[in-house]
C-alpha cells in the first residue's frame, strides 16, 4: 500500500479542525516533521489554504498561502511577516515587500517568479 506525500516518514499525523480550516501537522520522535497543510473551504470547495514544510522541528524552505482572490502570500515566515512575496493568480508577477500579520506595508513589483 502506498503512502501520501503528507504521510512520508511521519510516526503521528494529527487532524485538527478549526472552523472551516482543517489541518494536518506531521510529527516524528515528537517534533514537526514533514508538510503542514492546511485545507480550508470557501463556498462550500475545499482550497488548499496554506503549506510548509518542516524537517526534524526546523522550517525548510518557504510557507505558502492561498488567498481567498486565487493568490499566493510566500514567506520564509510563518505568520508572513516581514520580508513577504504576494504572487498573483498565474504565477508571472508578484508584489515583494514588507508585510504584518500578512497585510501590506510596502512593496515592490518583480516578475522573476520562474
């Protein structure tokens, strides 16, 4: 039987609902370990809200958040703050700025997505 993505080498996988956000945090030898995903539901679909991806409780790479509009918030910060990048729908042009609470503060146009 083959595994997901999200269950790949992970001892616990917790479930977590919170209103209409469900979340699956994998954890090994107690500490986050594999892809945090978040699934929320906007009108009734089910979108893929937010990921990132942890190795031995440590951040690897950037956390990605959908936006109810089709874009993305990308961030080597969780809460997406500070340094933040706002990717449009289409993955050609973004915002790269500065952000709290992932709100902008300031920005700046870029387009060197790929």
């Amino acid at each position: 039987m083959s595994r997901s993505f999200l269950e790949h080498d992970v001892s616990l996988m917790v479930v977590t609902y919170l209103r209409n956000l469900k979340v699956w945090i994998p954890f090994k030898k107690d500490v986050l370990h594999g892809t945090v995903v978040g699934i929320e539901t906007w009108f009734e679909v089910p979108h893929l809200s937010f990921m990132v991806r942890y190795k031995e409780g440590i951040q690897v790479g950037q956390a990605w958040k959908m936006l109810p509009e089709a874009g993305y918030l990308q961030s080597q910060d969780i809460n997406f703050e500070g340094e933040t990048t706002y990717v449009y729908p289409g993955f050609e042009v973004g915002l790269h700025g500065r952000f709290k609470k992932a709100s902008l503060i300031s920005s700046k146009a870029g387009n060197s997505f790929y």
